[in-house]
C-alpha cells in the first residue's frame, strides 16, 4: 500500500510538473508565432510626463485630470447614489442573518458534539 501512494504521488508530480512546463511552451509557441520576439514583459510601463496630453478613443476625448479632480468626480457620482445606499443595507441585513445562522448551526453541532 505504501509502495502504490509513493509511486502515485510521483506520478502526479511528473504530470503537474509536465502541464506547466507544457503551458511555457506553448506560451513561447504563440510568441513566435505571432512574429513577437519579446519575450519578458514589464506589467507596469511608468510615464512621468508632467505635460498634459489628450487621447481620443473611439471619438470620444480623454485628457490627464489630477487625482484630486477624479476623487471629485467619484464623489459626485457616488453621492446621489440611492441603489448604492440601498444595496448597502441589504448587505448590512444578509451579512446579520449570515452570522446568525453559521452561529445557530455551530451551537447546535457543539450541542451534539458534547452529548
């Protein structure tokens, strides 16, 4: 028995260990592929440009705002949110009767547990 779960568990390394180096290649494959010689990618590309700049997307004009005037903005937004506030006291009243039920359940199974 002992002899069956060690190779077992080997087995399931060496296919755990061949899924990932098989989803490397083929990240490497669809790099080639698609004529990308890159291979490292930053996540993050920081601009620091102090100038402001304006992109047009789809029509529509996007500017550099401050985050002071994009907190402004939410704010406004968020204020007269009445499907916010109620969404809020639904949670407020799921997440009580949530706890109320976990601890009811918990004291029954103590209550049996300890008979």
């Amino acid at each position: 028995m002992i002899r069956f779960t060690l190779i077992f568990f080997f087995m399931i390394i060496l296919f755990l260990t061949g899924v990932i180096v098989g989803f490397d290649q083929a990240g490497t494959g669809m790099n080639k592929l698609s004529g990308n010689e890159t291979e490292n990618y930053d996540a993050l590309v920081v601009n620091n440009n102090e100038e402001p700049y304006e992109v047009e997307v789809m029509g529509q004009s996007l500017d550099k705002k401050s985050i002071e005037e994009k907190k402004e903005s939410y704010q406004e937004i968020q204020g007269g949110s009445l499907t916010g506030k109620i969404a809020s006291a639904i949670e407020t009243g799921v997440k009580w009767f949530y706890n109320l039920l976990v601890t009811g359940a918990y004291q029954i199974s103590d209550l049996i547990y300890r008979l």
